[in-house]
C-alpha cells in the first residue's frame, strides 16, 4: 500500500511534551520546511547540521534563541523535508514558535501525522509505525526492548518470511492451475503439503512469540479475593513494595476495588485488592463485594487466598474462566508449614515476605509468560487477530490438499491476511484508526 502521492502541505506541531523542560522542539515537515527556515531564521540550515541562530516571527520579531537543524527528503523521519527549530522548552516559547510556523505557511499536525506520513512514504511498514507508538507508551524495559526490536523490523522480517514462503507456495500451486486438463503429479503434492506444513510450525512460532508480546504490551490483570481477614491487602503491599491499602485485624476493612500497578520480571501486572466476600448486612460492604465480583469477571488471574490453618474457601462463588492460584498466607502462624509451591498452591506470609518469590513465579505462569529472552514480539490485538486468521486459513488449506483451486484460495486468503499486519494490504479506515492514537508531534 505504501505509495501515494507526496503530501502537498507541510505540517508542524510541537513534538516534546507540553509543560517546562530545558528544550522543546518544533518539528516541521513537507515541502515548505525550508522555506519555513528561511522565514524564520534568515538561512537554510545544511541537511544533517546543527545551526545556532535566532528564530523570529513574520514580522522579523525574535522569539527566541536556539539551533535549527534540517533532513532533506527521503532521508528523514517521514521521508519528506524536515525542519527542526529546538528553542528553550518554555510553554509560551513552544506556543510562539509554533505559531510562527504557522504564520509562515505550516498546517497543525494531526496525530501520528509524521509516522503516517513516514508509512505512506515507505520509510516504515505498518508494524514498525505502531512500534513507535509502543515505545513511546511502554510500561516497562522489557515491553520497550521488544519495541525497539519490532521497531528495527524484527517482527515484519518475520511475518515477510511467512509471506515469502506463501507466494512460492502459491506459485507452485497456481501453475499447475494453469494446466488443469494434466493430472497434478503426485510429488508435487507431497512437495506441497510439506512445504504447507513448515509455513503452519513457522505460523505457530511467530504466533506464540507475539502472544507471550502481547502480554508485555498490555499486561495482566490479577485479582486478589477470598473470605474478609485473611490478608489480601497485606498481600498486595507486599507485592507492590509499598503501604498502599489499608491493614487491619478488623474483618471487612477493605471496601473499594484498589488497584497497583506492578512489575514481575518486566511484565506489567494490575494487581487489584477486593473486599473480602461473605453475606453481610452492611452496605457500604455489600456494595465493596458487588464490586470484587465486578473485578473478577475481568480478571486474567485470580489469587484465592486462603488463611493457613483455617482454610475456608469464601462464601461466594469464584467465576469460572479465570486462573486460579490459591494462595495460604499467614503460615508464619503455623509452625510445621513450609512456604513454596505445590501444584496450583502457594504457600506464604505477608508478613515475613516468605514465598513471595514462588508467588509471582505462579502468576507469571498463570498469565501464561515463558521467559523467551529476546525472542518475544510486542503485538498488538490487531496482529495477533490476523496472525489467528491466517492459520485458520492454512489449517483449511491443509484439509483440500485434493482440491487444487481451494487450496490455493485459503493460501491467498491467509497470504492477505498476513499483509494486514505489515500494512501491505491495508483499508484507510484502519490507518485512521491506527494513527490518531498517536500523540501529537509524533
Ligand atoms: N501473622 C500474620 N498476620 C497477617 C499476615 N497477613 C496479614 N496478617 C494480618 O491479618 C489481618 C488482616 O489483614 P488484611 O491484609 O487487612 O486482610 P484482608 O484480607 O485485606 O482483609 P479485608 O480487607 O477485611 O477483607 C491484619 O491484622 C494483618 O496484619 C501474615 O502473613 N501473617
Ligand atoms: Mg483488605
């Protein structure tokens, strides 16, 4: 899909965040970028080269001191030219800049405008224009090092060499087509189907690296719940590090939802503590409860937790759907007890801090992390739903292995829908969708 014709208008926007900063920068791109330097500062800066010098206004008032610096098409960012003026990252300075752009010829930029633009112009695919987005939104080293790796076009080579295989799949296939009143030689279907069966084993490895990804991308959410008491809020504090719910020997304490945000091994993890379930009278804590079971219908994982030594389940039924992992705290309480795992059972104590370790080692299980290194890629639901088609596609091609015509049909069809994630195929509405949750100035 990356052609089109070359943007006519030339857009800019502030590209560093809104508020106080050493330097803020005005980024400007399209064909009157230098134009626009020269409005602004006299000169056009040499591609690649710092220039200090003073930014004025149209009417030749100075604004402020700064460096310009310019990339002249297709060597830049969004393959256009491209203006940088970096001023002093004052609000009022930005606005004043900004607006004298503007004045001399520059449009606001939309969002994700410079990265569409950068897509449109084959300077990114379409994976590699939503790594930017994932960088930038990252919640931690690891989901940022996946970005940065589908970002260098890890994830596209990928997904090419999947698309690759097909075409000469398909090239094999759709030239015996041509042929249709000859008898398709028997090797050449024994070819066919092995060749059909490496894509499908390449097809479930990218797959599994994206899902393990997408984990990293958009995290777990793990709910705490169990009868009132038997230190769920204690065990949240643990987890996160930090004082953050309120702890006391009085059953019910905990009445609002709460959640913390933490990282286990560079995932990110929702943890969310509930008020404890049982019948009650109270209000305030019948409403508390409404919400627990609110929260556990969403949850990826469910810690059970169970008081050692008493170990009554609580009153009220745990949806189904879930991972559970039931969690006896408070074996300090009992001397013959041993913190650890066992099965789906995590022995610990929120106030020693024991087990710990083999608890979160549970809920990265639970949540389904393999630690893979650096072989995961951070993806997103849209290319996880296309990675999905295309084996369904291929899982059909497998079964009309004696019907030639069809069998090239699911190739093309799971061949297109691999072409969605790189943005080889893609419908506007999807890039509109795409781009605008981008910040500006990105
Ligand atoms: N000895 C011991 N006491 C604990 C442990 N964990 C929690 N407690 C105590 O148990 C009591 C209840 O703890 P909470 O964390 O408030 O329990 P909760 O499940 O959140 O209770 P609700 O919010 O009322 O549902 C407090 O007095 C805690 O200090 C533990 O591992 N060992
Ligand atoms: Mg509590």
């Amino acid at each position: 899909m990356p052609s089109a014709e070359p943007a006519s208008d030339t857009i800019a926007a502030v590209a560093t965040p809104a508020g106080r900063g050493g330097i803020g920068i005005v980024r400007v791109s399209g064909p009157g970028a230098l134009a626009i330097a020269r409005a602004l500062t006299g000169r056009v800066p040499e591609p690649g080269k710092a220039l200090h010098c003073l930014f004025r206004d149209t009417r030749g008032e100075p604004l402020d001191e700064g460096i310009a610096l310019s990339f002249k098409a297709p060597r830049s960012y969004t393959g256009e030219d491209v203006l940088e003026l970096q001023g002093h990252g004052g609000p009022v300075v930005m606005q004043a800049l900004l607006g004298a752009v503007l004045d001399a010829g520059a449009r606001l930029a939309e969002p994700g405008e410079y990265t569409r633009r950068a897509f449109l112009n084959g300077r990114l695919d379409l994976a590699q224009a939503e790594a930017v987005a994932d960088l930038i939104d990252a919640a931690s080293r690891e989901a940022a090092r996946s970005a940065l790796r589908s970002l260098g076009g890890e994830f596209s080579a990928a997904i090419g060499a999947l698309v690759a295989g097909l075409t000469e799949l398909r090239a094999l296939t759709e030239a015996t087509l041509d042929f249709p009143e000859e008898e398709i030689d028997p090797l050449h279907r024994t070819d066919a189907a092995a060749r059909l069966a490496r894509l499908r084993a390449a097809l479930e490895d990218v797959l599994a690296r994206s899902r393990q990804g997408s984990l990293l991308r958009s995290g777990v959410q793990v709910v705490l719940a169990g009868r009132p008491n038997v230190g769920k809020s204690s065990l949240l504090n643990r987890l996160a590090g930090e004082e953050r719910a309120i702890v006391t020997p009085v059953p019910g304490t905990t009445r609002d939802a709460l959640r913390e945000p933490v990282q286990i091994e560079g995932v990110p993890i929702l943890l969310v503590d509930t008020a404890g379930l049982r019948e009650s009278r109270d209000e305030v804590e019948r409403l508390g409860i409404a919400r627990t079971e609110h929260e556990l219908a969403r949850a990826d994982v469910v810690l059970v937790v169970l008081e050692a030594g008493r170990m009554q389940a609580p009153e009220r039924p745990l949806p189904e759907g879930a991972r559970q992992i039931r969690v006896i705290n408070k074996i300090d309480l009992v001397p013959a007890a041993r913190p650890g795992r066992e099965g789906d059972e995590v022995r610990v104590s929120a106030k020693t801090g024991a087990g710990l370790d083999a608890l979160r080692a549970a809920i990265l299980e639970a949540a389904g992390w393999e630690a893979r290194g650096e072989s995961t890629f951070l993806a997103r639901e849209r290319h996880l739903r296309a990675l999905a088609r295309a084996r369904a596609h291929l899982l059909a091609a497998a079964g009309r292995a004696s019907q030639w015509e069809l069998f090239a049909e699911e190739l093309r069809l799971a061949q297109e829908a691999l072409g969605e994630i790189t943005g080889q195929v893609s419908a506007d509405d999807l890039l509109g969708e795409i781009f605008s949750r981008f910040c500006i100035g990105k």
